[in-house]
C-alpha cells in the first residue's frame, strides 16, 4: 500500500512499461545509444552508507540529525518503512545487493568470520554475475565508487565483476591496522588517526594512496561520481556509490567538523547526505532527473555499541550484527521524479531486489542458470500493485536465524548487540513477534498464535530447503 | 536553527510583527472586527492527542501508522524535534497549557494523585487565567470541543474559564468504571465496551449522554470542531481540540476498523489525522487557511505499559508517566501557511509556551500580576531568532525528577513504566545524559563531565528556588 502524499502522475506509469518492452533489445553491441535511448533506458544510481540505522535520517525521524538531500529524496520519491539489507553485516549484504542471490549461494558467509579481512584468500567468485556485468551487458557504462568488501585480491575487485572503473577502498575503513605501542583498539575507535588505519586507496587496480585520507574520502567520492555521472551523460550508465563513512573509525572534512548538533556522528551523516545532493544536482544540472533512478539504503543497521559514536535504529530493536529488525531493516528510498510518485509505503523489499529491478528497468537479461532471490520491486515503484516479497530471512554466520511472512517475524536464534560478546541464545519454542503492531519486537505471542507460529515456521523451512549454500568463504585466511 | 525545506517568504514575518503592534488595542469591547482585522488577527486552533507518543506520526518515523494530515501539517509548517508537554501526564500537563504556567503554581498536581479523578474535590482555580480568558478579552470568540479534565465540578468547567463553549468529556475515558462482575481493570482495557465507562458528554455544563459513546466521539469532534470554525469565520477565533484519544480503552468509528496495518491503536491514530484534516479542509474552504495558526501537540508521551495498544515515544526513552524524554518530548507541529515556513527545528520549546506566544500572536494582554513560566516562541515560529526556552523542568506528583539545560539533562531521581509499580531510584550523583548525541538517554556522562553537572544542578536549583508552588489539590477525593 503506497500512501499518496503527492498529486498521481499515472500517465508516466505507462510510458515505463512501455520502455521495458522497447529496450530489452537493447546490448553492449549498441554502445552508442540514440539520443531518444538514453530518454527511455534509465540511468540507475545505488547509493549505499555503511552502518547507516533505520533512524539516521531526517525522514525517518531522527531529532537532530539534518539531512535536507536525502529528505529531498525522500519527499519527492518513494520511501520505504520495510526495506531490509540482506545481512546484518557488511561483506554478506553487499554480495546479495550486486547478486541478487542471498549471500549464502555465493558462499559470502563463515562460520568463524563474519566478513572479508585484509588477510583472506577468497573473493567474490568469478562465476557470480553482478548487476554491473548485466548492465554493462545491457549497454550500460558501470562505475563503483565507494567500498568494495568482496575480496580484495586482484581476480576479485570490482574491474573483474562488471564494473568499467572504480575508485574506493577493498574493505572496511578499520581494517590494515597499525596502532600505536599499548593503544586498545576501542581507544583508536574513538580517537582515530588517519595512519593508525593502512587502508588503500584503489583507482581501479591501482593503488593511489596508502593510508587513504578518510577525512577527504566522503569528498572525493561525491567528486568522483559527480566526474562519472558528467562523463557518460550521453549514454545510459548504472553508478555504485557505497560510502565508507559512516563506519567507524568517524572522519569528515573540515566543512563537516561541528556541523551537526548531534555530535561527530551526525558530521558524518551529514557529510554523507551533502553527498547525496552533489548527486542530485549534477543529475539536475546535465538533464537527467527524469530520467535517473537513484536508490539509496545501507547496507546493515547502527554499530550500536560504539554508543554516541554509533547510529540509531529509530524504533526498531538493536543493530548492526543482530538479527533483530535494528540489524537488518534499513532506510530505502527510491527517486526517479516524474516517474515514482511522492509517498510511503509499506511493503517488503529488500537490497536484494535491486539486482532484479535495474536489470527488468534496463531490459537487461536475468541470469537463468542459477536460483535469483531478488523479485522485481517494479509494481510498487510505479504504484501498479503491491511486492512480489512477503519474505524475509535473516542470516547470521550462515545460520538462519530468524524469519518474516507477512506481519510475522520469528525468532529462532538471536544474539545480543555487535562488537560486545555474543550472549547466543536458541529459542524453543521460537519467539514470535507480529512486526504490525509491535515495531519494537517486544511482545512474543508465540504462545498465544500457535497457529501462526506453526504457518511462519513451516514457510521457514520451505525456504531453507530451497536454499543451496557454497561452503563459506569468509575463513580462509593466511599468508598468500 | 531551522532547516530550510521550502523557499523562504521572509516578507511576510514584517507583516506579522506589524500585526502585533496594531492589534494589541484590540479587546473584547470591540466585538465585531472589520474584514481587515480578521485578515490580521491570527485564529488559533490548538489540537492535542492524549497519550500519543513522540514516534507516533508518519512525519516523526513511524513505520505503519499513516498520518497523511499530520504530515501535511508538518511538510507545510514547522516540525519541532524538542517540543515538550510540561508534565508526564494528563491533568498537569493541560493545566500548564492552558495557563502558561508550571502546574505546580495553579496545585494542579498531588503527592497522592497524579491527575483529578470523578471524585476530586477540586479543580483548576478561578484565578487562574487561561489563554482562552486572555484571548477572549482580546476579542477572539473561543471553544473547547474535547477533553477537559481541570475539575469537573460546575465551578471548574471549561465555560468558568474563558471558552464561550465547550463540547466534550471531563476527565478520561477510563473513568467512571462500572465493569462486570469479576472484570479485572486490564481486561476492560483491552475488550473495552462503552458501558463499562460511564464518562458524561458535556455540551457547556449540561450532560448530553452518559455514558458517551466513544466509538463516535473522535467523529462528533471533528464535526463540532469544524461547526465552530463555520460559525465563527468572520471573527477572530481561539479553538482549543483535546481529543480523547488514543488513551484507553481505544475505540474507533467502523470507518477506521481495520484501517491501519498497525492494528487498533493505529486505527485510532489514523481517525485523530482525518479529524485534524477535517480542520484544515474547513480553514482552507472558509479561506482562513493563511489568517489560522494550527499547533498539534500530545498532553504527554505513550501509554507504553499497554504494549501493543499503547503508542511509540520513537528513538526516545520510555513513556507516559516517567520523566525520561519519551514521557514528556511530544510531537510539535506549527502550521500557518505564508506566514510559517516549512521546515524543521530543534530549538526547545513547551506546551507552556503557547500560552505566551498565542497571547502575542493575538495582541492580547499577559498578565502582570503572577509568574508565567511560558516564552513567547514567535521568534523560532518566523525564523527570525532562536528560542527563549532553553531549560526544561520535568516534574512529577510535584517533584523535580529531571532538569534539561541545553543540550544536556540532568535525572535526580527515575520512575519506571507508567502503569507498572513505580521502582522509584534516587540518583546520587544525579544520571546526566547528552541529548544532542544521545537521544535514547543511554550513556551516563556524569562522572566524566563534573563542570557541566554541577552547571545543570546549579540551574535547576536556581529553577526551584523561583518556583512557587501551591498546596497541592488532586489529593482532595472523597463526597462532596
């Protein structure tokens, strides 16, 4: 259900639809697009933050953090209240969101690790088909700016999965450290230093700057996809914009510093919404708004337990790591002006599903020869019916942890917050939550909805049956 | 500081602060204006929710609740992030409204009792002077059409104290309990029926039905609500609408059954936005759109002991009942369109504060002979200032729990769950948070920052110091 906030412009729905049955024609050996192509292939733009919570924004009601740019977004697109990463952690989410497969069949997963250090000897693998290869495949120019996490060793980068160039980090802004003699880790979480972190800078698969400068990087990405956005302004073009901010360690430029009312935190957030605008407005600016759809969302919930350093997920339970809806449930806003109409809603989609909705949008090819878990969000976005999504599966470490059918969400295994030990706890019966009424995952009425328990167990169940997993990939690590 | 949403029309501020001065030899003794005064004199409506909680609103960050009346009030006018009822529950809260005052001044508090039950003695006292007095000297033609709950004693009714008319109910819809044989209270609560609350319908001081039917009363205040503004459109008006709901037990009109995802206490919700838009849809076909200030605004934080059927306080912390933000920060919605720009804003303001700004808006006369602890918000409202209000006392049953100054708040002593045994736990050194950074009042910061701790004791003390209090009267029960 999409709750109108804006006059309807239906008329443009039908124009789309009539733009997927044109382009699906459309291949890499067209690279030179008419000018009435690029008018009906959309540009499509992903921008991702990394532990960015349900609650960070404006228009997701946070009290003091401003974001005008995204709530611009928001205002003028569609904002969605049940968008989920398909992870509660960072490597697993970005596999699923560029494979539209859960991050279990790609092998994006361990069973010791929970993501891809600067030490593992895996990657993406080759045979895994991004949204970039699809696109590109489509006609498309890919670019990723922005951090990569899915393996960092040559035959994994982004150049080697469909991405034309790249500019960003391998992995997560904590990791290559080298901190002073006796500094805790937590100590230089708090009161980081640029060098304490050797993180590379990679201009595709080039490294342009070691420690990279993090205060700048928030900068330098929005020039980059500005500088990419201007180059193939001529040609339709899919840019992967996840930001590296605002994971800890928090740095922002000089503009950014005491920006906020709400602390180191809400600079960075900010920094990352002034982001988004240069975006905007450099699609504003070359002409192609209307033609452009930008989506952003995060890749996991708040790292809650750096405390005032960390996010908030709003109303939602805990965060980053936990399979709680804190964890995985996150900001989705899409925003194509004249195409989406303004309003909210409520249905399910998942980052998973953009892999399928930029290719249906591009008229790219879906993959045959491999299960796909992401549906086509298409009916909600142009406001023609509802999700193909009424589930949601919650993995952690492999291992399902939880299940959502519809208003029901349960809970077989959960875990207290990320980053503080793991007080694992398996619940027998399962605990039950119905996601309508109790946002906050409060009150189990397992034992009151036997009926229901039994209806979302059992889906549960279907689902893992049909789930192929890859053996885990995140724990091999070593000297290579 | 106000974030910019909209284009600026800083014209119109000069016209209003001419206003002000032309208008204040306005008085009752002139009870006919000119088509020209009405053009300058500001209606006020002031509506309120009972019990609804800060993240209870599509515009604050609920996810399910659909509020597209309160989001257009929002988009279109003023959102305040930091507005605050002056009292954790009902009976105070209302006092401080309607008089500018803390409640402890006029003894509208207990040490006994937290509210005026149908029993109580006692009841707003005649001299104290409310804003519907000070309006209606000032020429403005004035109403209530909701919950009174200040006495309900003939001599403390709404029409004893400055409003031309009253429609509505006393005290709460929970009162006046006559349950089945062996009904406990929280059964009813949740399997309510009419009969088991034998709460009057009042038109001025005559009973117009017993028990009221709470399914209708939502829908009947709409009506009367816009039946006023019909009446009254050619003359200055003061409305003053405190909807019944959503406290408990919920009812609803059949055309919000199963309205909302949310359930029933969504349901409620959504019918207190169609009564709201009722109210704009009136002001905008009477054309009094741009001549009428509406605030909305919640007499205290959510029910939360009530689980599924209580509200949301948001990201903030606990509910109705406690001192902690999410018992007494509310939503605070300003909307005049032309004169108010769109947009959002953090500066501190209070339900307390409307006496004073609508007193000025309104060029009435404040009075001189007594405290007002009300500051006059017009600056933050026409952006041409910051907020007096820079301090926020949080009392309850007459006793100073907590004190913010700035960004930072000071707890003395916390109470939990309203509803639920108070574990009452006096904080010696008092619990000081940093609202700015942390907004769930999660991470203790007393030990740490000892200068500003003992800068907020030092203020609170001063607070104290120039409180007057009046003997307390919720405590006088019994026959009378």
């Amino acid at each position: 259900m999409t709750q109108r906030v804006r006059a309807a412009t239906l008329g443009l729905t039908v124009g789309v639809m009539h733009v997927l049955v044109s382009c699906t024609s459309s291949s890499r050996s067209t690279p030179t697009p008419t000018p009435e192509d690029v008018m009906r292939t959309p540009n499509i733009v992903i921008i991702t933050a990394d532990d960015l919570g349900y609650g960070d924004l404006g228009s997701y009601g946070h009290p003091n953090i401003r974001t005008p740019h995204l709530d611009r977004m928001a205002d003028e697109g569609q904002r969605w209240t049940s968008f989920y990463s398909q992870a509660p952690v960072c490597s697993p989410s970005r596999a699923a969101l560029l494979t539209g497969r859960v991050h279990l069949r790609s092998g994006m997963y361990g069973r010791q690790q929970g993501v891809f250090f600067p030490d593992s000897q895996a990657g993406l693998p080759a045979e895994e088909i991004t949204v970039a290869e699809a696109l590109r495949d489509a006609g498309y120019a890919t670019g990723i700016v922005g951090k990569w996490h899915l393996g960092h060793l040559p035959e994994y980068l982004p150049t080697r999965h469909g991405f034309d160039s790249w500019f960003g980090i391998p992995y997560s802004n904590d990791m290559d450290r080298q901190l002073p003699n006796g500094m805790d880790n937590r100590t230089a979480y708090f009161r980081p230093e640029i060098e304490y972190y050797q993180v590379p800078l990679m201009r595709n698969e080039v490294e342009l700057e070691r420690p990279v400068n993090q205060h700048t990087v928030t900068k330098r990405y929005a020039d980059e996809a500005v500088a990419f956005i201007r180059a193939h302004r001529n040609e339709p073009f899919f840019l992967y914009l996840p930001h590296t901010m605002p994971h800890m360690p928090l740095f922002r430029s000089g503009d950014f510093e005491a920006h906020s009312s709400a602390g180191i935190y809400g600079d960075v957030i900010e920094e990352v919404d002034w982001a988004v605008g240069q975006v905007l407005d450099a699609l504003d600016r070359f002409g192609l708004s209307e033609n452009t759809l930008v989506v952003f969302t995060s890749d996991n919930g708040p790292w809650t337990s750096f405390q005032t350093h960390g996010g908030s997920a709003g109303p939602l339970r805990h965060g980053k790591g936990t399979t709680y809806e804190g964890g995985m449930r996150v900001p989705g806003v899409f925003w194509w002006p004249g195409t989406i109409e303004p309003g909210v809603t409520q249905e399910i989609g998942s980052a998973t599903d953009l892999f399928t909705t930029a290719i249906t949008l591009a008229g790219g090819t879906m993959p045959e020869d491999r299960p796909i878990d992401g549906v086509d969000l298409s009916a909600v976005l142009f406001d023609t019916g509802s999700s193909p999504r009424e589930e949601m599966a919650y993995y952690r470490m492999g291992e399902l942890f939880a299940f959502r059918k519809g208003a029901h969400k349960v809970h077989f295994v959960t875990e207290g917050r990320y980053g503080l030990p793991p007080e694992r706890t398996e619940h027998d019966p399962p605990v039950m939550f119905d996601l309508r009424v109790d946002i906050g995952e409060r009150y189990n009425i397992s034992a009151t909805q036997p009926e229901i328990l039994a209806a979302v167990i059992a889906a549960a169940e279907r689902y893992q049956d049909r789930m192929t997993a890859a053996e885990p990939l995140f724990d091999l690590r070593g000297e290579r």
